[in-house]
C-alpha cells in the first residue's frame, strides 16, 4: 500500500505518460494507485480510466469499425436500435470537443447522428448542471472511447455524459448517483485496486431497475480485481481478443489484459454462488470478476476520434473500456435490468460465447472463468460477415 506521498508520485506519473500517449500513441493502462490510508471509504483515492493506446494513431481510422464489432458478434444493425433507451457514461472531468467529435465518427460510419440539438447527447456535472469541471486530455480520450462506442452499438438510445469535477472517487460516486438516477443504463470505465472500506460505497452501484456495468481492469489477474467492479450490485466487464473477423478461421479469446480474480473484500451474489461454474475458481463465496466481456485487447482495438489536445485525431484503442459502454448499449437495446439475478440464471436471456481459450495470468474455462466470466454477448455464433 502506497502512502499519500508515495501516490501523488504515482499520480503525477501516469499523468506524465498520459500526455505522452495522446501524442505518440502509447499504451495508458491498469489501475490507480491508491493515495489513502486503508481502512476508510477511499473518498480520496483517485480512480484510473481502463483504456489501453495503441502505437496507430493516425489521420485517418485503422481500429475496428462498429460493422466488424457488430458482425463479430452479431448485434442489431438497425439505424435507430435502442431508440427509447438512454445510456449514460460517467468520467471525470470535462471533454470539450466531445460533441463535435463524435459527429466525426458518426459521420465516418453511418451512424445516426447524435448532437444535442436533436437530444441525442447530454453533457452535464454531477448536479445535472452546465457549470463543467475542467479538462482533461489524459480523460478526454477515455470519455470519446465510451461515448462513441455506446452510440455505435446502440445509435437510437440517447447518452448523458455526467462528468465528475475530479478523479477522487468521492466526486466520481456524486456523479455516479446522479447517472443511475435519469439512466437506465451506465457505463464506468475506471477503477482502483480494492482497500478495505470499499464496501461503505457500494450503494452507489446498487440501484433496483438500473443496469451498471464497470469496467474489470486491463492488468490481467496479476493485479487482482478492481473496484468498483467488484461491488456486488456491478456487472464487471472484462477483455477478448477478436481474430479474423469474418472468415472462417474467426476467434475469440481471452485477452490477457482482462482484469480478474476473487474479491478480497466482497461477497459473492447468491446468484454467483450459485452458478455451476463458480466454484471452479476457489473464490469461496467471495465475488468473482469478471462477470461478462467483449473486446479488449489493443491488438483488436477499436477506432476512437479525439481531436482534443492531439496533432493526429484517429486511434485504435481497447482495454475493458471498450468492452464495458458496450455492454451497456447492447442492454439498452434489449431492454433488458442486467443484474446477478439475470446473468446466472438459467435458462439465460442472454445468449453467451463461451470462451475457453486464453489467459490473463489464469485459464479461460468452459462454462465460467476468471478472464471472460460467462463469456461474449453473441447473438450470432458463428459470427457474420462484415457489411461495410
């Protein structure tokens, strides 16, 4: 456990790094290190965005496009899919050019357009007010990878993007609260190593008839499990990795990124426990996370633009990040209360890919696993051809 000292160090240098990523394109990944003692509700710890850069960042776009994401996992492909739903993505700190960006990417893929005038997209502080905290590039990016890929699964749902004024948790979980009280739908793409008061904040992430998705972490099990991923009322999202998308010899793996592993604080839901798989991964009644996953890994990143603070405005990105507004999106459209409950079921209303390859320091497992959880949503398996 670092001290205060120890983490402001730590703070400013992956601050450092941040800077170097949006200029060269290089990796920005894992999880925070914590700068309050343990023992307390970490109001003062600072969370991480899960959001791994690759070296491709570029004039023009080389990641994913939301048709080959979609074809990997056969999504609706409907103009207005998750028209009447609302998604909301919480993130510290204000995105400028996030409008004006994301009509660049809509506008490259065909996707319905999403502005506030035609009450798409909402942007609002923690109070649902227009007085915004200030900018940040490190953010900024993680804020236009959530944005986008929420609008390029579910292009008919409407995003409110509640910024928090800061990265401390404490301001995170006002904004948090505001989100899953005017969204059904939300998606966090940050996290922290848990300590041992994280369990006082897990109301934030419990909220009946409120689907909240939480990104697992990008540091494989080897960095243990995150929070709030592990907050027994989130559904923790973790990484694949997609190859050869619509050819026969398609895959999908576990990304060795994926954040995972056995809570060291939390229970496990009855439902988790309850599930046949669980007891392959000697959690011991402990919560397990992952819960779900799609699309992580770097190397099968999608295509993100950020035109703020940055010389070349396309990049290809992943981490649990990606996967996670994802997720989100592909419930709205379902319209479906994504909880434990829902999940562990069985029969499920889900249709999963089990995925039994890979590794993040531990095996991706037929059934139920460490890396992946239950597995991909795919509506389509084998997947679809690409439609451009």
């Amino acid at each position: 456990m670092l001290g205060e000292a120890d983490g402001r160090r730590r703070t400013a240098r992956w601050r450092r790094v941040a800077g170097i990523a949006v200029a060269g394109g290089l990796a920005v990944a894992g999880l925070a290190a914590p700068d309050a003692q343990a023992g307390d509700d970490g109001g003062n710890r600072r969370v991480r965005p899960l959001t791994v850069v690759s070296p491709r960042a570029s004039m023009a776009p080389t990641g994913l496009t939301p048709a080959q994401v979609k074809a990997a996992y056969g999504f609706p492909t409907a103009y207005k899919a998750g028209a009447g739903k609302k998604i909301a993505v919480v993130i510290p700190y204000h995105h400028p050019t996030i409008e004006a960006d994301l009509k660049v990417f809509s506008k490259m893929y065909g996707l319905r357009p999403c502005t506030k005038a035609n009450r798409c997209l909402k942007v609002v502080n923690h109070r649902g007010g227009k007085n915004y905290p200030p900018t940040s590039s490190l953010w900024a990016m993680e804020a236009a990878l959530d944005v986008q890929w929420a609008h390029a699964i579910a292009p008919g749902a409407k995003i409110l993007v509640v910024e928090a004024k800061s990265d401390r948790l404490r301001d995170v979980l006002k904004a948090e609260d505001y989100a899953t009280s005017h969204a059904k739908y939300v998606s966090n793409s940050l996290g922290l190593p848990e300590f041992s008061g994280q369990s006082a904040n897990n109301h934030h992430f419990n909220r009946p008839g409120v689907s909240i998705f939480v990104a697992s972490g990008d540091d494989g099990a080897t960095g243990g499990p995150g929070y709030p991923a592990t907050a027994p009322g989130a559904i923790a999202v973790g990484g694949t990795t997609l190859v050869d998308i619509g050819k026969p010899t398609f895959a999908e793996r576990g990304w060795k990124g994926s954040g995972g592993g056995c809570s060291a604080y939390e229970k496990a839901p009855a439902a988790q426990t309850a599930f046949a798989g669980y007891a392959a991964t000697n959690c011991g009644g402990k919560r397990a996370t992952p819960d779900v996953a799609l699309v992580g890994d770097p190397r099968s990143g999608v295509s993100v633009y950020n035109s703020f603070k940055t010389d070349k405005p396309w990049f290809s990105l992943g981490g649990t990040s990606a996967a996670t507004p994802m997720w989100a999106a592909r419930s709205a459209i379902a319209g479906l209360e994504v909880d434990a409950d829902l999940l562990y079921r069985s029969p499920s209303k889900i249709r999963f890919r089990d995925i039994t390859t890979g590794s993040n320091g531990l095996p991706a497992l037929p059934g139920f696993d460490l890396v992946t959880g239950l597995g991909s949503w795919a509506d389509a398996d084998p997947p679809s051809t690409p439609v451009a």
